[in-house]
C-alpha cells in the first residue's frame, strides 16, 4: 500500500526535489561560512546571502541582514523573547500559542515579565481584536506576541487588524509563523511586524534544522549564544552588527542550501497558487469530514479563515487509536494528542484527551484526501 503523508503541519513531506540536491551538493561541496576567504568558503558565504535576500523578497521586508538563521522557529522564538524582555516588560499574547512561545514566556514570568493571555472564540479558534486590543491598553504592554495559523485548529489571525494598530501605540508585534509561512502571503511592511518566527522546514521546504528570526530596525536583542562568528576575530566581545551578532558557530550551510532552494520552489509556484490549492484541500477535507457520522470537527468553518491543519475527533473513540489504525491498516500518516499546544486544546474544549490532525501539503493529491476521507468513514463504522 503507497503511504499517504499528511502531517505537514508537523514538517513538509515530501520535499522538492531541487531540495535534496541542494543539500547533497553543499555537502559535496565543502566550505563554511564566514571561516576563509578561499572559493569554497566565499560560495557558502554567497549561498547565505541569497537566501537572506530571497527571504526579504518573500516576506517583504527592507534589509536581508534582519534575517537571522536560527536551527527552528522555537530557537527564532527564544532569541526574540529572551532577546528583547526583561522583568517589568509586559506582554499580551494569545491562548492559541505553541509550547514554543508558551513555555519561554512561562519561564520570563518567572524573572519578572508579565504575561498577559487572551483568549480565542472557542468554536472559531480565532482572537476578537477589540479583545486584544483592550487587554494592550489596560497596562503599558511592550510586546503583543500572536501566531499567526494554529497548528491545532488551522485558525488563521487577523493580523492586518493588529500589527498596523500596535505601531500606532508603539507597540512591538511579534508573529509565529510556523504554520504560514511559504503557505499565507505575509508582508512585514504592511502587516507591521516587528518580530518573525518561522521555521525552513515547513511551508518553505527545507530540511529540518533551519529556521529564522526577522527583526525590525531599530530592535536591540541580546543574542542568545556568544561565540566565534568569523568576523572580528581579535576580540572577546561579541559583533555589534547583525546578522552575525546572533549567529555564532558554524552555520548550517547544507541545510540553509536546501532552504534556499525551498524558497526558490514556493516563488515559482507562487504563494497564491500554494493558498489556493490549501484553500481547497481545507475545503474537501471539511466538507467530506463534516458528512461523516459521529464526526466532529474543529476551528473556523469557513476555509478563508483557516490555513494547513485540522483537528477532529469521533465521538467515544481515543484520537491516538484513529493515528493508530490510521497508520497501520491505511498506511496514513496525522498526528494525534495535543499538539504541544495545550491551551488551544483548552480553548476549543478537546483537552487533555486532543485530536486527530491532519495536514496536507502542497504536494498532497485529491485521491489521497478522497481515500483518507474514506479511511475515516470505515474506522467511525467499526
Ligand atoms: C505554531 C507553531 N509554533 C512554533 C513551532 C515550533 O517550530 P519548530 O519545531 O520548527 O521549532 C511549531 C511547530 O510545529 C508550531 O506549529
């Protein structure tokens, strides 16, 4: 039996095949970045630029140098909270967040930040902006942090109603965009984003180990590691200038190769056309599980406000034994429990038991939706 792939919201599968070779000719072809000034050494240095410049063409943004190549979204996420709070700050953020916000803003509260949660429509999943607007004024707030698609219910934010709104109050908007970027357009200029988590390896189809943090101008952050960068080599202080001020150590240059042609894919198939195709994979999944018997699903019902993922569960049966039969008898492959998003199981009433979730890829055909559909007909029958 072919098996079927639909856990993307977990890591993109399977990845382009300009991907691959990328990685496999980086490593063939040697060299490190920023450490010689021999050709194989200036080639990984080209190959990083490029890709910080493909990144500020993909997301809009002024200077490529803003980018900085983290190993995953949570390290971008770390570096972003870790980099700009400090105790008396205040924070607003949502009940949708990931552990990878959750647990660093959990540990900043306990030296002293005040974090403050607001939380989303328990059908929709989404946040009311007059909510979170008045939770940012009711205290000076430094920081609204909000991710932008959750990987429980596929709820996409109305972030164009928040990020222009927090400049005018001198607010700093940080988004997650582990679940949209390369599959949502994203503008950091017009949505105001100051601060942009994401991983490579998802809906930009890099290989897992890359990732990045975007900060805006004017942004001071305390690096999360120290340590040699390849540049100002005679001294014990750490470079002022980004990116290599928060990049220290060897880079991931087979990695950022394939990230680098990940994002060449999502711009020659284009954004909107990746949209669309997700719109419509949303739109069949929830149409075919909604017709189904005993089955609930969860988040928006309308597809325009959701994007990648979606939970759902038959009623009386244990998500874990749906993966379970999923993957054994059907050769399917989701992703059940929680997500490592706890209170956005809180928020949707499906904790602590979780959900089915399954995400398609851009990658994922109408016959492998139909058959998954129809795999979780028979499993609700028996
Ligand atoms: C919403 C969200 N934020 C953050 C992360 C963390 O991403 P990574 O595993 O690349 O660190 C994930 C991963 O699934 C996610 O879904």
């Amino acid at each position: 039996m072919k098996r079927i792939y639909l856990d993307n919201a977990a890591t993109s599968f399977p990845k382009p095949d300009s991907v691959y070779q990328a990685v496999m000719e980086t490593l063939q072809g040697g060299g490190s970045a920023g450490r010689g000034s021999h050709q194989q050494a200036l080639a990984v240095d080209r190959l990083l630029f490029d890709t910080r410049e493909l990144l500020a063409e993909r997301f809009n943004a002024e200077n490529s140098h803003h980018f900085v190549f983290t190993a995953s979204a949570t390290m971008a996420i770390n570096l972003a909270l870790f980099g700009l709070l400090t105790a008396g700050d205040r924070v607003v953020t949502t009940s949708m967040e990931h552990n990878a916000v959750m647990r660093p803003l959990r540990a900043l509260r306990e030296r002293g930040v005040d974090v403050v949660q607001v939380n989303s429509d328990p059908v929709s999943g989404i946040l009311d902006v007059a909510a979170v607007k008045q939770a940012c004024l009711a205290q000076p707030t430094r920081l609204l942090c909000v991710s932008h698609c959750s990987n429980v219910s596929g709820s996409l934010q109305p972030i164009d109603q928040l990020g222009p709104w927090c400049h005018q109050q001198g607010i700093i908007f940080m988004l997650d965009a582990a679940q949209s970027a390369g599959t949502i357009p994203i503008d950091i200029q017009a949505d105001g984003i100051d601060l942009l988590a994401a991983p490579g390896h998802k809906g930009l189809f890099g290989p897992q180990g890359t990732g990045f943090l975007y900060f805006s101008k004017g942004l001071e952050l305390i690096p999360l590691m120290y340590g040699g960068t390849g540049t100002q080599s005679g001294s014990d202080r750490q470079p002022e200038q980004s990116p290599e001020r928060y990049e220290s150590g060897t880079q991931n240059s087979p990695g950022l190769a394939g990230l680098k042609a990940g994002l060449e894919f999502v711009r020659q198939i284009g954004i909107d056309a990746i949209r669309e195709r997700d719109r419509l994979h949303g739109e069949k999944l929830l149409s075919g599980l909604q017709s189904i018997d005993r089955v609930q699903v969860y988040g928006p019902g309308d597809p325009e406000q959701r994007c990648g993922a979606l939970s759902f569960n038959i009623s009386g049966r244990d998500p874990a034994e749906i993966g379970f039969i999923l993957d054994r008898d059907f050769c399917i492959a989701v992703r059940v429990g929680l997500h490592c998003a706890p209170n956005a199981h809180r928020t949707i009433g499906t904790y602590p038991g979780g959900t089915v979730r399954v995400s398609p890829g851009w990658l994922s055909t109408d016959d492998e939706i139909d058959t998954f559909i129809d795999a979780i007909k028979r499993i609700s029958q028996t």
